[in-house]
C-alpha cells in the first residue's frame, strides 16, 4: 500500500507558481530524497504535504485516505530546515509539550521521551533549557521530537547539517531503524553522498516540476554514458584505432574509455586481449547523482552552483 | 479544544514562572510605594513657610489677614520695602487704598520667588479680606454667619427616575459614569500593559523558529486562540497581584509612618487646597453623591452592572488583545515595525472614551445606541448605559446583540490573527503592509 501518494498537487504564490503538477507515490518502509536546488519548490510542497500551506488544487492521499491536516497531525513527523525549539523552556517539558500537540496523552509522551532520552544518552538533560544546549545537542533533541509520536511518514529537511560523524552515524541508523520498523521517512537534502548511502527513491525537482523520478540505482543506469576504466599492466597505448571505443581520459595505469553505440563492453577487453596487453581490473563508471543533478539543472536561471566533489 | 487548553496552559506557567515576571510583580508596587513614600518625605521637608510683611493703607486688612501654617503676615510698622529681608520677611506687600467700585493695582515685592501656588494663595487671600470687609460694612453679617448659612441651604438635592409605566426605577448617570470610566480604564490600561505582551508572545514562535513544528500540529487560529487566552490570564493574574499587593502596602504603610509625619501630610494637603476655596467642598460633595448613588441603586440592578462589568471587562480586553495578536502574527522578529501598526488598534479606545462621556449625558441617543453594539466601543460605551436601566434604557436585544457581537468580534479577530499567521510567519525579514495583511487575511493559503 502507499502510504503516500500526490496528484497533480499545484501551489502558486503571488508571481510565481512554486510547485507545477507534481505527482508521485511512496510505499511503506521506502526512504526517499526530494532533490532539488533552491527554490525548486521542495519546501512548498513538503508544507503543503504537512497541512502547513493549502494546495490550490490536486490532491494528497495519506494511507489511501484524502489528507486531513488537524486528525492526521499525529501520523506525521517534520523537522524542518528551520530549526527551533522554544528557547526558555526545559527540554524534558518541552518535549512531552510537542508530544502532546501532535495529540499524544500526557503520560505516553513521558514514557516515550524518557525513552527516546535514554536511547540517546540524554537523561540528563532533562531539566537543562534549550539556550544551553550546543546545536548538535539541540538537533539531536528535535529528531526525538519528531519521531517521538511514532509517525508513519517523516520528512526530514537537511537533518545532517551541524552534526559531527558520530552523531549523524546515530541518526542515520535511527532513519534506517525506523524505516524498517514499517515508517515512510522522506528526506530532503542538497548533500548528494548522502542522498545516494540512504535513500532507495529519488524525486528531482527543479522550477516547481518534478524533472526525474526513480530508484537510486535505476536513475545512475538511466544516465549512465557507458564509460568503463580498464587497468593495464606496463606502458598505456597512445592511440587506440578501433571503431567499438574512444578513449576519454588517462589515469596512471589505466583509461577511461566510452563505447561506441552498438558495441558492447566484450569488444574493448578483445581489443586489449589482441594486444597481448595485461588487464588488471575492468568496472563500469556510473554516473553520481551529483553528476547527474548538475546536469539536469545546470543552466536553468533558478539553479545555485553545487559544490563538486 | 483539547489543544487550544494545551497552548493556554504552556503560555500561562512558562510565564508565570519566569523570573522578570516574578520580579516586575513583586518590585513595582514596592517602587511605587518607596516613590510616593520619598516624594511625601521630601515635601514635608522642603516645605517653607512664607512670613509677608504687609504695609496697609486701608487699615482693615489687619483683622481679616490671618496667618496659618503656610503664610504668616506681620503688620508691624517697622518694617518697610527697604529692610524686610533683615527682618526675615520673604515678600512685602503694599496694598494702597481701594476705592469701591474701581480696579486698583497692589504689589508684591520679593527677592526669591514665591512660587505660583504661593502667589495665588496670597491674592485669594487678599480678595476674600475684601469681601468679608465689604459684607462686613454693608450688612453687618460676619463671615462666620454667612459660612453657616450656606452651609445650611445646601439641603436639595436631584433624583432622576427611569419611567417603566407603573412603577419607577430609580437612575443616576453618576454611578454609570463612575463604572464606564472604571471598565474604560481597565481595560485600556491592561491592554496598553498586556496587549504589547501578547503581541511579542505571537512573535515567539517566530523569533525561535519553531512555527512550522507547532502549525503543523495545530491550526494556526488553535495557536492564537491558546495564547491570546494564556497571556490574557497572566496579564489578569499580575494586574490582580498588583492591587492587593498595593492596598497590602499601604495597610502597612500607615502602621509604620509616626503619626506627627501624618498629620504634617494632612496639614500640607489642606494648605494646598486652601488656594482652591471650593475644594473641601468639592470633596464632600462628592462623597455626598456616591452616597446618594448607593442608596439610590437596588440590588437587583447592581447585580446586573456587576455581571455586565465583568462580561465586558473580560470581552474587551480579549477583543483587543485578539487584535494586538493579528498585528503580532504579521511583524516579525523586529519590534519597531509593530510601533506603527500599534496606533490604529489604540485609536479606538480613545474614542470610545469621547463617545462614553456623550452616552452618559444622552444613554438613549443613536450614537450611543450603535457605538455600544459595535464590539470596538461596547466594552466602554455600553457600560455607562447599563447602570441607567437594563430592560429600559437598554433594551434586552441591544444588550443581547452588543454581547453576541463582541464575542464574535473576538473570534473573528482571532481566526484573521490566525489567517494572518499562517502566511506571514513563514515570511522572515519581509516588513508587511497594510495591503499585503489584507490579502493574507482573505487569500486561501
């Protein structure tokens, strides 16, 4: 079953229109990136999906059933890139009181922060307020807080950002933990390595539409330009003149090569076999999502250079 | 509703227990007490007696001119413009002959000022001489006789009564002014205190950046409903604490001050008032009308201003402060920008004032009529109607529309605060304008 699926969800401000048609689904358990660059339209259409903006039209689905905002609070958790917790209240209060507005008892969000507080190591803090903690720690207590009601979807935007790689270790086994349990978790982020380690299905936005929509390994195949890297043993060939490959690019003691339409990965290994030339390795260069996200937004006016890796 | 009581709760404790809470509470009415206490110290000890010496052509001055603790005059013939410095006069006065029926000039001369009060005793001092000399003359009636006689005529007194038909209610447009002006100013005092206070409390969660957390549990009319109710009840609770507190104080007061220093007090105000003639009269005037208002008021009535005081004390303070949180949701983390969108909510108090003195003296009039349904100026005008009768001069359906639209006048403002919030929370650093809340308020978002 989907626990989320969007139809032709559309939202315009005053001069622009944010988020153009956009559809998609989500089965349970799945892990999911929105990508885009900025002003893609990501942040709309998660606040829309959080009941926090109206859609002007389209429709979403949550467990097959149209999406209520107010009942279905309870079965959504957001972190939003904008983080912020009530600065002068105590963590423990503040939490169970978070708890509480999403509609759990008083008394279950006190177990289950005690809970959540002892799987973190966080017990002390109890009684500290949110101005004296470091950002980690304060991001640390806002992935409890949004997971604590044990929503079916969460949707994270940027949940990585300030953590040192203990941290995000211990949240990104949450994520992995919580997918299993049987949660949808949709995970925003402009950090492609991340994107690529976690997420089973991405979705690209940019200008308000939806530009790719696809497993991981399924876009790279997608995007893949059939390059390869040969390693060979002793000194590199200058020239290669053979119809079935073009050599692209020089490492120490190996070559990229492109294969040529109609020809197949067997016709460069006969090739350097003829040659009586050693190979040591062969692998297929698949393209990173980074690659392949500049590619897509690169020169479209709202894009926002990426750093390469 | 279970939410909206969550938002309440969360508001009202996290308040309550904060320390510059605590400490405004507790320390301004000790301020207050230690200000008043310090400027009464510094009046009695300030206070200087002025010694005139008076040279008189007319001869009579003498036996009307009496010295009190705050003048004493001295009519010795030894002391003239030249050395009354040396003979420790601060002033000389020369009063020449006055012919009847013709302005004259005196003089005063002085080295150091007397000050305007002092100066105006001085000269109704001097024309109450002529006059008790002149009645004194012509009628041969002392002052004295004259003070009891008027003392004695003030024995009528009027009664206004409300015609019902058969039977007569009795009225009084004092008492409705006295709780008019109390409603009045209560609740612009508390909304002039508080209404800042919800305002920059509908700004937290902006300036915190938790408002996509908590509008994604709650509605935002949820939100502004919970807050504007909590910080109304902490404005309530410090208001209250205030006045006992205060009253506490002044009990207390009175145990330790000695006595002399009272008495001084008392003696200082009635030489104030010595220069205001009418004054004690005044006083006692009014304590007369409150008496009469009292006697004048059933019980039935009274308890019908009581209920009404408190339905539109509470409605018109929560009316306001609904809209201080519309203005609150549209500002954001800077509070200059709210300075100016402040004035239009407080105009209307203002007027409802000037509006509330024409409906006591007309409480059947149009103006008063429609100003005391329309919910900006009910709270205020309405309450100097109540008092002259309720199913007379107010008929059950204005009292039952006024309260009706000010209840929904307070949501109203609330779900546009909330409608207001939804859009413009998530707008940082952009400064709205009137035009642009406008189209929050009345755009799907």
């Amino acid at each position: 079953m989907n626990i989320l699926e969007v139809k032709d969800l559309e939202k315009s401000f005053a001069t622009q229109l944010a988020v153009d048609k956009i559809s998609f689904q989500l089965g349970q358990g799945s892990i999911f990136g929105l990508l885009g660059p900025n002003g893609a339209g990501k942040t709309t259409l998660i606040r829309m999906v959080t009941g926090i903006f109206y859609p002007d039209s389209g429709s979403i689905l949550l467990a097959g059933r149209p999406f209520a905002p107010q009942e279905d609070s309870i079965r959504i958790g957001y972190m939003p890139e904008e983080r912020g917790l009530y600065k002068k209240m105590k963590i423990g209060e503040q939490a169970v009181y978070l708890a509480q507005l999403k509609g759990m008892s008083k008394s279950d969000a006190t177990r289950k922060v005690k809970e959540w507080f002892v799987r973190f190591e966080m017990q002390t803090w109890w009684n500290k307020k949110v101005e004296d903690l470091s950002k980690g720690m304060s991001q640390k207590l806002q992935f409890v807080i949004t997971v604590l009601h044990e929503p079916s979807l969460i949707i994270l935007d940027e949940p990585f950002s300030g953590l040192d790689p203990v941290n995000a270790n211990l949240i990104k086994d949450e994520i992995y933990g919580l997918a299993r349990k049987g949660a949808t978790i949709i995970f925003s982020t402009h950090r492609m390595e991340q994107v690529e380690e976690i997420c089973d299905h991405i979705i690209l936005m940019n200008k308000g539409k939806k530009i790719l929509d696809g497993t991981v390994s399924g876009v790279k195949q997608q995007f893949k330009e059939d390059l390869f890297r040969i390693g060979l043993e002793g000194e590199l060939p200058t020239t290669a003149e053979t119809a079935s490959f073009a050599v692209v690019g020089r490492e120490a003691n190996s070559l990229v090569v492109k294969i040529a339409a109609g020809h197949r990965p067997n016709d460069v290994l006969r090739f350097f076999i003829d040659r009586g030339q050693n190979i040591t390795s062969f692998t297929e260069i698949l393209p990173s999502l980074n690659d392949i996200f500049i590619r897509l937004v690169e020169g479209t006016p709202l894009s926002r250079q990426f750093e390469q890796r | 509703m279970k939410k909206i009581w969550l938002i309440t709760r969360r508001e009202y404790s996290t308040r309550i227990r904060n320390k510059t809470f605590l400490l405004s509470t507790f320390l301004l009415p000790l301020v207050f007490v230690i200000f008043i206490a310090g400027s009464v110290l510094i009046s009695t000890q300030t206070h200087t007696r002025h010694r005139i010496a008076v040279i008189d052509a007319n001869g009579y001055f003498k036996d009307y001119l009496k010295s009190d603790s705050a003048i004493s005059f001295d009519f010795s013939p030894a002391i003239d413009s030249t050395n009354y410095e040396q003979k420790g006069c601060t002033a000389m006065l020369i009063i020449p002959l006055l012919p009847e029926g013709q302005k004259t000039n005196y003089r005063l001369k002085y080295k150091k000022q007397l000050g305007l009060a002092g100066t105006s005793d001085l000269e109704n001092r001097v024309d109450n001489a002529i006059t008790d000399h002149l009645i004194f003359e012509k009628t041969a009636i002392s002052r004295s006789k004259l003070d009891t006689i008027r003392h004695n005529s003030d024995i009528a007194q009027i009664m206004s009564y409300e015609d019902l038909g058969k039977t007569a209610k009795a009225s009084n447009s004092g008492i409705s002014f006295v709780f008019a002006y109390i409603s009045g100013f209560l609740i612009y005092l508390l909304t002039f205190i508080y209404g800042a206070m919800v305002m920059r409390g509908v700004m937290e969660e902006k300036t915190n950046r938790i408002a996509e957390v908590v509008v994604s549990s709650v509605r935002p009319f949820q939100l502004m409903m919970g807050k504007i109710t909590g910080i109304g009840a902490v404005g309530l609770t410090q208001f209250l604490l205030w006045v006992v507190l205060l009253v506490g104080l002044a009990i207390l007061a009175q145990g330790f001050v000695p006595a002399s220093t009272w008495k001084e007090v008392q003696e200082l105000q009635q030489a104030g008032q010595m220069g205001n003639a009418g004054a004690a009269l005044k006083v006692s005037d009014m304590a007369n009308r409150l008496y009469g208002v009292r006697s004048a008021i059933d019980g039935g009535t009274l308890l019908v201003i009581f209920f009404c005081f408190l339905f539109y004390f509470t409605g018109g303070y929560l009316f306001y402060s609904a809209l201080f949180a519309a203005v609150g949701s549209a500002v954001n983390e800077d509070p200059q920008e709210a300075q100016s969108l402040m004035l239009p909510i407080t105009l209307p108090v203002i007027f409802s004032f000037v509006i509330m003195s024409v409906a006591v003296q007309d409480p059947g009039g149009p103006l008063a009529v429609w100003a005391s349904i329309i919910p900006f100026s009910s709270p205020i005008v309405m309450m100097a109607r109540i008092p002259f009768g309720v199913p007379g001069t107010v008929p059950f359906w204005q009292l039952g529309l006024s309260m009706l639209l000010l209840v929904l006048g307070f949501v109203g403002n609330t779900w546009l605060a909330g409608k207001i919030y939804r859009t413009g929370i998530l707008m940082y650093g952009k400064k709205p304008s009137w035009k642009m809340m406008w189209k929050w308020a009345f755009r799907n978002s």
